[in-house]
C-alpha cells in the first residue's frame, strides 16, 4: 500500500488504533503491562502533567 492510500483510510474512517495512555509518572505500569501483555495496541507515555 502507498502511504496516500493509507492516508485516505484514516481520513475515511476505516483505520483505527488502539492505544493505551500513561502518564509519565506511571511509565514503569506501562512498562509491566506491556510484558504482561495487558495492552492492546500501543502504549502511549503522555507528558500532560509536566505542562501545567
């Protein structure tokens, strides 16, 4: 597949992904449930609490 393909999947609405927010401060959580296979998809590591 090329990448505007792709591109005009995710527009249409026919891709989804799957992810998992942590914040920052709960990375080694994030890291134990991803070897312990508790995550579908990504597991993504947020910095929201620094911007305050």
């Amino acid at each position: 597949m090329e990448v505007q393909e792709i591109m005009d999947l995710a527009k249409a609405g026919k891709i989804t992904v799957q992810a998992q927010k942590y914040p920052f401060s709960k990375v080694l959580e994030a890291l134990d449930d991803l070897r312990n296979g508790r995550v579908e998809g990504r597991a993504v590591i947020t910095f929201e609490e620094f911007d305050e």
